[in-house]
C-alpha cells in the first residue's frame, strides 16, 4: 500500500509571515495537529502542537519554567507576554521537515516517523505538497484492512 492511498489531501497551510497565534487559531479550527508552512508554494517547515507546547523561555530574563506558563503567568505588558505575542511562524516552526514522497510505501511512512519521533509528516511529489499523513490516517487503513479481511472487531 503506498501512502497516496491513505493520505489526506485537503490540509490547511500557512506562510512563513503569518502571526504565531493564526497558526495556533488554525490547528484549533482545522483540527489538524500541524500545519505545513509554504513559501511561495514551496514547503519550508512545519508548525505543530509540539512547536507550542514544548518550546522553553524564549531569551527574556528568563524564569525556569516554559514559556507557556510564562506567558499565562504574565500581565498584559509583561515583555515576555509581548515578545510571544509578536512572533511569526519562521520563528517558531521546525525547518526542513522531513518529507515523504507520494509514492512511497506505507512501511516507509512508518519507519520515517520512528526514526524522526514524529506522528506525521507532509508528502510531497516533484518538490510539491500534495497532502499529509498521520498516523490517524495508518490506523483508519489498518481497520479497514481488518474489515476487509472479515476479521471480528475488537468488543
């Protein structure tokens, strides 16, 4: 099975410019746990729930504890409040993520997202994002598969 038969290919995607709380507005929206990001059409990184939740003090005399609770912890003007609040996703995503191509085979998909520690990644064909799987994704074809071969669901 290759990951073009499993993957999703309506996905949201945001720039490099756009502010940090657009991305977070949409992965909430979308339900998506990451979102490529595109320059120009061409992936450059991805932004993901990860990339929110576990980022540490980010410069600002800092306390030691993350910069969520720093954040949630401040006033309206504390300056850490204000950096956060003016970042941009360039500043946060990860960069050059790792890729699949569309004709890559599930096991692959599976291999690359061990060896990476990540739960999905983009897939692309010629250098162009076409889609994106998760591992939500390999479970809904692992149970398709399962009904298929009749075997009894689980009670």
């Amino acid at each position: 099975m290759k990951v073009s038969d499993v993957m999703r290919t309506s996905i949201a995607s945001i720039g490099p410019d756009a502010p940090l709380i657009d991305a977070a507005s949409l992965l909430l929206e979308t339900n998506q746990r990451a979102l490529p990001v595109l320059d120009d059409g061409q992936l450059i990184g991805i932004i993901s729930e990860g990339d929110f939740l576990h980022r540490v003090e980010l410069g600002i005399d800092a306390p030691q504890r993350t910069w969520l609770q720093s954040l949630f912890g401040s006033s309206a003007d504390h300056a850490c409040r204000k950096r956060v609040s003016a970042l941009k996703v360039r500043q946060v995503m990860s960069r050059n993520p790792a890729c699949v191509a569309d004709d890559a085979s599930v096991d692959e998909v599976v291999m690359l997202m061990d060896q990476r520690g990540v739960s999905q990644l983009p897939v692309t064909c010629g250098g162009i994002l076409v889609g994106m799987v998760s591992r939500a994704e390999l479970l809904a074809a692992v149970a398709r598969g399962l009904r298929e071969t009749g075997e009894p669901a689980a009670s």
